[in-house]
C-alpha cells in the first residue's frame, strides 16, 4: 500500500470512528435509562456534551492550530477515541454507583478525538496528491453515514442476540475502528498542512452578514439532522411502540442510509445547492410533523428514515454555499460554521430529552396521555421529537433570505 493510499484509508477508517462515537451511544440510551436509572434529560446531555466538546475543540484548535505538532495530533487522535470508549465501558462496570459520571468523562474524552478529527482530516485529504480530489472529499464526508448505517445495524443486531447486558463488550469491539486508524497511520508521512496564523478581532469575516446567516443556518440544519439521529432509536421503541430491533434497523439505520444516499447522489448528480437546501428544510419539516402525529406506526418509521434523505445536505450544503459566496473565508469561516453546527446538533438533541422528562412529569400532560390512551412517556417523547419540527419551520424563510441574498448579490 503506497502512502497516500494508507493515509487516505487511515482518514476514512477514523471517519468511521466519528460514526461509532456520534451512533453507538443513543442506542444504549435505553440500556442506560432501565440499567442505572438515569433520566432521559441526563442522557440528552450526554449528546450536548459530545458536540460541545467538538464545538470548543473546533475553535481552539482552529484559533491557535499554529501552536500544535499537526502530524502527531493526527496519528493520536484514533487512539484518543479508543481511550474515550473504555473509558465509557470501564467506570459504569466497576462503579456503577457513579455510572452517569463515568458516561460524561468518556463522552468528553471521546468526543474531544471527534473535534480534532473533524478539524483535520479534511484537511489531509486535501493536501494528498490526487487525480480526483472532489471524489476524495465526497467519499469523506459521506462515508461517516455509511459507517453510521453499519453502527446502528451491528449493534442493534448485536443486542438483539447477545441482550442489552453484553453493551460493554459490543462497544469493545467498536473500538477495534480507531485502532485500525492508528496502525494505518504508523509509519504514515503525511502531507505537510497549510495551518494558518492565529485569528482576530480584526479578521473582515466577522463582520460579514452573510457568514453570520450562514452559521445561524447550519445551527438549524445541525439540529434538523442530529435531533432525529440521537433520538430515532427511542422513540420508534418508546413513541411509536416498534420493538427496538426494528426501530434501530428500520428507524434509526434507515435514516443513516438515506442520510447517506442523499448526500452521495449529490456529490454525483447534484447542482444549486441553494434550492435543494431550502426543499431538504421543508421536506424536513413535513416529516418530522409526520412522525410525531401519524397514528399508523410504520408511517411513523418510515418519515423518521425519510428525515435522513431529507436533512443529508443541511450540513455540507451550506459548507458548500457559504463556500461560493465567500471564496475567501478560509480557516476562520470553517471554524465557526463548524462551531455552528456543532451548536445545533448539541442543542436539538438535549432539548428533546429535557421535553420528554418535563411531560413525562406534569400531572395535566399525563391526564392528557391517558386520554389518548397513551403512556406518558410515549407523549413526551412525541412532545420532544417536535423540536425538530420548529428547526425546521424557522429554517425554511432562512435559507430563502441566504438564496435571495446571493441573486441579489449576482
């Protein structure tokens, strides 16, 4: 294997790792909840911990990326996952007194790899010789939901045969993806990378109104996609009563597949970004609303896999259009849409969790359940999934300002 084709598997092989640590905790969400007793609110900030552990490593990594030894971050970074995951494993086992903290510190830890991975591995990719660069770029960001769909499936699968019991031994064996990055690595000369200087107050993108809409709308559309993505395993099982092995395989594996098709056939047929994401945005809008009030439970499946086709391009595309309409961001602008959407995909989440436990709760929302014949759960989760609904609404007149803003612009 030549070196830029190992470091290129190397890349990809730790994308897939970002899909373990973004995918594999939600489906142990309801292990977690029956095993060590811990609140759905709690388990949503364990989502809100992953994403704003990425979001600060974004900027600080992004601001001051010139004060660190680059090709050593990246070969540690897989290991830096490892040790996160058996971090996750090894406190709830032997303390499980104190599980939820060791959840947090492995979360933290685990997620810290993600933002590091999230910062640079593009930027490897770009830097490595290539006769098709575009395709490169593609295949890295959507081989994360691919490996999403293979995540969501193994493991669910895995439960299923072996019982929710055996979690610790599954995510083990996810952390077998990270070490496979850092043995690719080894022995690996990466390319040397155009770092930057540190930004400041002066830079003239701050200023811009353009970008400040552009980070607002990847905030939306991080939360429009990762809202369902964390929560769809549960709520098929909890809302919609689907056996969990159906709702992680039709549901949440689903929405991964279609997340991961959308965003393939764009990188082969796709053109006016803006348009498909002002569709994606309604479309988005229409399924959430679907899932929440069908009263058939596989029309409820089906619109919680259909979100994945319909937010696959919320993220990249607006990379993709700010990108057009500021050529000259740079480093700076990709650290803050990154940090944008690492917000919404913090925010969206943990929201859910905190709406299902408060409905859960209220004595008027129970008598509310019971009346349509419901648990109070179930109409809390449903509750919850709603605020994917509103990023959605609050998106679509948006991304129509940004569209209209570049014609006028033209």
């Amino acid at each position: 294997m030549t070196n830029t084709k190992r470091i290129r598997s190397a890349c990809y092989c730790m994308n897939v790792a970002m899909a373990v640590i973004g995918n594999l905790p939600p489906i142990l969400f309801l292990t977690f909840h029956n095993k060590f007793g811990i609140s759905f609110s709690l388990l949503g900030l364990l989502v809100l911990l992953n994403f704003s552990t990425q979001l600060l490593i974004d900027l600080v990594f992004s601001f001051f990326s010139h004060k660190f030894n680059i090709p050593l971050t990246v070969k540690l970074t897989p290991l830096i996952s490892v040790l996160g995951l058996v971090i996750f494993v090894a406190w709830p086992t032997f303390l499980p007194s104190s599980a939820y903290l060791g959840l947090v510190i492995g979360t933290i830890v685990f997620s810290a790899s993600s933002g590091l991975a999230e910062v640079l591995l593009s930027a490897v990719i770009a830097a490595l010789p290539s006769d098709n660069p575009d395709r490169d770029m593609s295949m890295l960001h959507s081989i994360y939901a691919w490996g999403a769909v293979g995540v969501i499936s193994l493991g669910s699968l895995f439960l299923l045969i072996f019982s929710s019991d055996s979690w610790q031994i599954l995510t083990l064996i996810f952390t077998l993806v990270p070490l496979l990055s850092f043995v690719l690595y080894l022995g690996a000369e990466l390319p040397e990378l155009n770092v930057g200087a540190k930004a400041d107050a002066s830079t003239p993108i701050y200023k811009s109104k353009v970008m400040w809409l552009s980070v607002i709308a990847i905030f939306l559309g991080g939360a429009i996609e990762c809202t369902m993505a964390q929560w769809a395993s549960s709520f098929t099982e909890v809302a919609l009563g689907i056996p969990k092995i159906y709702g992680d395989v039709f549901g949440a594996a689903l929405f991964a597949l279609t997340l991961g098709l959308g965003r393939t056939l764009y990188t082969k047929y796709g053109k006016r970004i803006e348009g498909i994401l002002i569709a994606g945005v309604i479309a988005a809008a229409v399924c959430y609303l679907t899932a929440v009030f069908s009263s058939s439970p596989i029309i409820g499946l089906i619109a919680c896999a259909l979100t994945g086709f319909a937010a696959s391009m919320l993220w990249p595309g607006n990379l993709i259009a700010v990108s057009e309409r500021i050529p000259t961001g740079g480093v700076v602008m990709f650290a803050l849409m990154a940090a944008g959407g690492d917000l919404g995909a913090s925010v969206g989440p943990e929201l859910v969790g905190i709406i299902t436990d408060v409905v859960a709760a209220s004595p008027r929302m129970l008598e509310v359940a019971s009346d349509l014949g419901m648990s109070g759960e179930q109409l809390g989760m449903k509750c919850g999934l709603l605020v994917g609904a509103v990023f959605a609404i609050i998106a679509i007149p948006l991304y129509i300002s940004i569209f209209r803003s570049k014609k006028e612009k033209k």
